[in-house]
C-alpha cells in the first residue's frame, strides 16, 4: 500500500505529453513526494531555471536520468567524459538524491562484450571521483540482460556490486523491478547491498506478451512483477527512499492524458 | 572453423520448410553431421517410422526438443508428467545424447517465480528418475531472463547448475550462446560445469536490433555473439559434441528455401 507521497514521477512516463513544468506541477497536483528527471527536459528549459522550478517545487528528487553511455565512442572520449561530469553537475544542481547511470552497450562492430565491461569500469571510476568531490551519488542501472547490446552490459545485481566493491563509496545500484524481477540471485544481491548501496527503486511491470522490447513496458498490476514483494525485499535492508514510476509504453500510457496516467498511477500503486 | 561434419540442424531452424523426412534428407545431401528434432515432427509421422529414419541415417542426434513445461498446468499433473516420460521414450528410441529441457515459466495468474521454480525442481526430479533408468540423459536449457515469464524460469547458468547439484547425476545444461552470451559469469559456470554437465550446445545470433523476442533470432555472423570464443570455453572443458544451430526467424530464414539456408549455415559455420 503505497500511498501517493511515496510516489516519484520519472518523468520518461510522460515524455510524450508534458514538459518539465508540466512535469512539476502535475506532481504537486496529484501530491507525488518527488520527481526523477531526464536530462533532456532540463536542457529544454536549461539547468538555472530547471534547478529553480525544482527546488521551488519541494518536490524530492529519488534522481537524475541519466550519465552513461561509456562506449558510445569506442573508447572514453573527452567528449563522453564531459558529459558524464555535465550530468553530475545537474545532478547537483536540482538536488538529486543520485545521478542514474544506464552505462552503454557494446561499442560499434563489436562483439567483445568484456572490454565494453572494462570500459564502463573506467569510465565510471573517473565519473566517480568528480561526483564525490560534487557530493553526488552515483546509481549504477543494471539493466535487463536483453539490452546487454546496445544499451547496457551491466545486468544484474551482482555484477553490479561486484563494480560498486571495486569502486568504493558513493556508489551503489538503481533497482528497478523491470530489469531484475528474474534474477533468482535478487533477494540474496539486495542483501548484500543493504542501504548504503541501495540508491534508487522503479517500479513498473513486465507485460506477457511484451510487444516492444523498449517501449512496451507496464503499469504497476498490469503484468507478472512481484512489486511489493520486491519492495520488501530493499525496505527490508533500510532503503527508505521514493518509489519511482518509469514507464517506456508507446503502445499505452504515452498516448494517454497525462493526469489520467498520474491517476492510474496512484490507484495501482495502492496494491503495491 | 566449423566443418559441416560438425553441425547438427535443429529442425526449428527450417520448421516452416521441411518435415522429418525432408531434414533428414537435407541434413545427409549437405553434410551435417547430426540433427535435433522437434518432437511435433516426430509425432506427425509416428516414434516407430521416425525412429527408423533417424537410425537408419546414421546422423548423430545431438538432442531431442523438448520436454520441461513443468509449471503449464499450474501443478505437476499427471499429464505433464505423462508427457516428459514420453519424451524420454522418444529420445532413447531415436538415441538423442539428450533431452533438452524448456521448463516453462510463471503458473497461469502467477507472479509467484519461487514456487514456479520450486515446481521446475520436482518436476526434473520426477522426470530425471525415469530418464536414468532409460539410459537417457537430461539438459536443462537455461533460457534468456527475456523468457522467465513465459517459456523458462530458469535463466542462467548457475541456477542450471546449482539444481543439478541437487539433482544428481544424468542432467546437466544445453548451452545455447543466444540465451547465455549476456552472462557475466559464463566462462566462470562454464569451467564449472565441465564436460559431464555440457551436454549439448547450441549456436545462432544476437541481431541488434532485435524486432521480436520470440522468432527473430540471427544467422551465425549477422549479430553480436563471439560464438567462437563461447565455444572455445565449452570445448576447453572438454565438450566434444556438434554444434546444433537453432534459428527462430519469422522474418528471415523461415521465408527462404531450406537449402538455400543450409548452404548459408555452412558458410558462416567456417567463422565461427
């Protein structure tokens, strides 16, 4: 039973529909604790007057989507390095509880998905260490193990503590229940995490059939995720942060009214 | 570098195109050294017909396809249990080196992955029991977490091999690179295995993008899997059996005369 204060809106769920400040307003209209925004959104209106709107607001923010993208280049460029350190910046700037990293898949022509991995190793050790000096956290994303191509090659838990131990604080996982309701290993890596490297929690639901590898995921109650009983599982190690909604549905709740998607969003997080 | 001599044509790769007859046929005009039948290929002209092609063909049978769906019915009935000891009749009758075992995902209205994978567990038990006294041996494909909850709830090499440290002697895993590549401890669970867990291997590729999760599977060399450096970890261990290509691709390979594909085969088998 989640109630609407425990609530963020990642605002992915609307992207078809609202800007950011529509974004804000919506949330404060439907009484959401918080807000997680992509960064697209704040370079539409810019990071000053972003910041300020989201600061006013008094919303949470449960994060910043999203750094990353390690081996879009091939190799670690200036240019994915600045842009990792611009996204802490953000992330500092609106107050975010982490800055979320969706950390790229293979690179270009390649099968080597073991160097991809030491990439994104290295890349997030540098990202790292601007981000503490910035007092931002970092929230590694494993995602589900379909994207490991193109956008993600770190893909469960407990690959993603294993970086996290290599790298030291200020590090630790976004668990979303899309990409991790499989894992037979999840309660054991949820454990192992405990609070100190539990960051962030999404909540969506994986549909049967799924239409749409990206674009075709759930309403909470819509498919077959165990959600509360994933939520147990990180309240249960002390996580005591805001339950995201981030929803990629181009088939459904992007073509709907936004408030209706916000309404649908609270009953079913009731049941959550 | 595979020769033809190598290979083994699981039937699904040409399921549009040929019957048993006609895979069997082509498996022997284009060299291969062995095929997998599908068991509904079987069943169209009888065990004892089938049995008598198979045997006669002097073909290796790398596996038989499939047995599993343990969760179907919502429990281990007895006709789901009737029909793996069937399946185990029908590979020890054409010879298969085994039985590969889909085991099936979430009980209908379910969202309880535990208990379905606790039935998994009873039902390979069960099954595996009769499967010893028949001489027939038992793999266990693991498949992608993209199928958790529709075909397979078990989808990862470790868990493959941490059920058949509990179950014994006589199963062990089918390897298929398309569902393990992700795997960030797949070299680790591979050594683990080693040869009398390795019981078949299967090959074909990752395409990016991939534009149905079901039936758009590659040709080996039109995606991203390092089928060769996947097979030097099985053969390394010292897997001697063929390399079963299992293609599901409605919208490619399916559509195309089946020699015309074996020939294909053939070609890209030289790179991998």
């Amino acid at each position: 039973m989640l109630s609407a204060d425990r609530l963020s809106l990642n605002t992915a769920t609307v992207k078809e529909q609202w800007n950011l400040e529509q974004c804000v307003e919506g949330c404060l209209r439907h009484g959401f604790g918080g807000i997680a925004p992509w960064r697209n959104l704040i370079h539409d209106i810019g990071l000053k007057k972003s910041a300020k709107l989201i600061r006013d607001s008094g919303l949470e923010v449960s994060g910043l989507c999203r750094g990353g993208w390690f081996t879009a280049e091939g190799s670690l460029t200036p240019a994915v390095l600045d842009d990792n350190r611009r996204a802490v910046d953000e992330a500092a700037a609106i107050g975010a509880k982490c800055l979320v990293m969706v950390v790229g898949g293979l690179a270009d022509q390649s099968k080597d998905i073991a160097s991809a991995r030491q990439m994104v190793e290295e890349g997030l050790a540098i990202t790292l260490e601007y981000a503490r000096e910035n007092q931002v956290s970092i929230a590694i994303e494993p995602l589900h193990p379909m994207y490991a191509a193109d956008r993600a090659c770190v893909n469960t838990m407990r690959q993603t503590l294993d970086l996290c131990d290599r790298l030291g604080e200020g590090i630790g996982a976004a668990v979303d229940v899309y990409h991790v309701w499989w894992d037979p290993e999840l309660q054991d890596q949820i454990k192992r995490a405990g609070k100190n490297r539990l960051k962030a929690f999404h909540i969506c639901d994986w549909l049967v059939p799924t239409q749409d590898m990206l674009t075709d995921r759930g309403m909470m109650g819509d498919g077959v995720i165990d959600i509360s009983g994933i939520r147990a599982m990180v309240e249960g190690e002390g996580f005591d942060g805001l339950n995201e909604v981030e929803i990629f549905s181009a088939l459904n709740w992007w073509k709907r009214d936004a408030d209706e998607v916000m309404q649908v969003i609270i009953e079913r997080a009731k049941n959550c």
